[in-house]
C-alpha cells in the first residue's frame, strides 16, 4: 500500500467498454489502492463513473471526466481540468486502442485513419498536454498502453499490429528526449488478456465456438493460462511509481512468456 502516495493519476481509457475489468479500469482502481489520486477520464462517463464509484466505495479519492482523447481541444481541457481538480499530475497512464481486423487488402482506408488517430495520435496529444506540467512539477512517469503485437506478426491484424509498434517508439523518443528532466515514459505490451473487449468480441463473433478459442489461445500461452487485467495493471503500477526510477524508454512485455516463445501463435481474428 502507499507506493503512489501523494501522487495525482491520469488513466485514460478508464472506464470497461462491458462487464467485467479492462485494463484501464483494474489500472485505475489499482493505483487508488496504492494512494493514488486518480482522474478516471473514457469517452463513456458512465464508464468512467463506474470505476470512480468502485474507487469511492473501496475510500479512495477519483474524478470521472468525459473526454475523446482523440480530439486535442477535448484532451487539453481535459488536462485542465485535472490541473483544477488536482493542481498537478504525476502519473500519465495511456490506455485507449481499438482494434480493426484485416491485413493490408482488407482493411479500409478511413478504418486505417481512424485507429491511428485513437490509437497513436490519442497518446501524443495527452503527452502534448501533459508534459509541460510535469517539467514544471520536476517529474513525472508516462506509461503507454502498446501491445505485443506491436514486436510480433499477428495475423491479419495490421492496422493495430502497427499503431503498437508506433506506440512503443512513441514512448522510447519521449523518454529519452526528457530523461534529464525527471519524466520517464514506458509502454507496456500485453499478450492475450482476457479483458471484455476480447471475450465479448469471440463470444458475439460465433458463441458456439467461444470455449475452443480461449482454450487455443490458453494453449499458445507458456504459462498456460489468459492474462487478466490485473496481471496488466501491476506492470503498469511498477512504471508509474518511484520503484522503477531508473527504468526508462523501454517496454514490459506481460504475455506469459508467450513472445519469448518459438512455439507461442499469435491470434487469428
Ligand atoms: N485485452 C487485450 O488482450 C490487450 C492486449 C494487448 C493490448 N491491449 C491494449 O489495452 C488497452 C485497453 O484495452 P481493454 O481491452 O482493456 O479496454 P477497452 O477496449 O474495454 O477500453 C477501455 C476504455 O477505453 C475507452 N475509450 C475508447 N476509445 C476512447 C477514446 N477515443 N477516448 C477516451 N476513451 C476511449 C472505452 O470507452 C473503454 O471504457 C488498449 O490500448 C489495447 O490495445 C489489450
């Protein structure tokens, strides 16, 4: 308890698009746990207010606030508003992406512009807003949310499979560029997580075939199992607070050891 004392937390994309815990959601709840002030921002309030009303039952302190961070006016009133709220911010956790499935003949232009904008450009404008406040604090720790697809091919997942790999470069340059000044900036890259955007996802695509899929990607796991959002959300609180001071620029790979693997297959829808 106390790892992130006195600190002020932004998770965006804190809210779970269904029932049950995403990554954001588990993050969020996880840094208040450990002290954390948090600023539960998604583009669902009522999302949001779900993790907030979790935070506030449980006695921890949260803000729910309604931003797209995809639009740069709504992401710097939104850092405003957490300046207001707060007067200063410690903890930047990135979490929002979407996913389109296809390879390069499939996928839609407009669909491409898209999740790079929700994807990439989502996680620059908040660093954009951010960063001047944590120079001016002295410090700060951004995490963002990539992917292993971001270092490995995933089968007919290339829009998402390269927005990743432009988010863990993201987070490489910002975290050298400002190192000297106290900022660091990480991503992590979750495997096959079990968050309810997968599960509802194979569950609506062919609910018949729900118990085959989990138990093939299970298979392609060394460890055997599906991450959970909680297994997401311990990464993430590692980066954000002061026990990895000297960790910077780099990823946490948390999949089960399944990238290391020569055998472990990635997923196929
Ligand atoms: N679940 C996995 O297996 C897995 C694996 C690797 C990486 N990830 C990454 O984890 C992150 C979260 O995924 P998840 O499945 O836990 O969460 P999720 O898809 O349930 O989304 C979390 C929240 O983000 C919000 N959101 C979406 N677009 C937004 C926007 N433009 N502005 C503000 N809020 C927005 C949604 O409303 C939702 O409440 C994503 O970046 C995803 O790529 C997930």
């Amino acid at each position: 308890m106390g790892r992130l004392s006195d600190k002020v937390a932004i998770v965006a994309g804190a809210g779970a698009i269904a029932e049950g815990w995403s990554n954001g959601k588990a993050t969020a709840v996880l840094f208040a746990r450990e002290g954390a002030r948090v600023f539960a921002v998604d583009r669902d309030i009522n999302a949001a207010s779900e993790t907030r009303d979790i935070i506030r039952s449980e006695g921890g302190e949260c803000t729910a606030y309604q931003c797209d961070v995809s639009i740069a006016a709504d992401v710097e009133a939104m850092v405003a508003a957490c300046i207001k709220a707060y007067g200063r911010i410690d903890v930047l956790f990135n979490n929002v992406g979407m996913q389109v499935v296809g390879g390069p003949l499939d996928v839609k232009e407009d669909d491409w512009d898209r999740l790079m904008t929700v994807n990439v450009k989502s996680m620059y404008l908040t660093c954009r807003a951010v960063i001047p406040h944590m120079l001016r604090q002295g410090g700060g720790s951004i995490v963002n949310n990539s992917s292993t697809a971001g270092i490995r091919f995933t089968y007919a997942n290339v829009a998402y499979s390269a927005s990743k790999g432009a988010v863990k470069q993201l987070s490489q340059n910002i975290g050298v560029q400002y190192a000297a000044k106290g900022i660091r900036c990480n991503s992590v890259m979750p495997g096959y997580i079990a968050t309810p955007r997968i599960t509802d996802r194979l569950k609506r695509s062919n609910p018949a075939d729900y118990d085959r899929k989990i138990d093939e990607r299970r298979k392609a796991v060394p460890s055997g199992r599906l991450g959970t959002a909680w297994d997401v959300a311990y990464g993430v609180l590692y980066l954000a607070c002061d026990e990895s001071r000297f960790v910077n620029a780099t990823e946490l790979v948390i999949d089960g050891g399944q990238t290391a693997s020569t055998t472990g297959k990635m997923w196929e829808d």
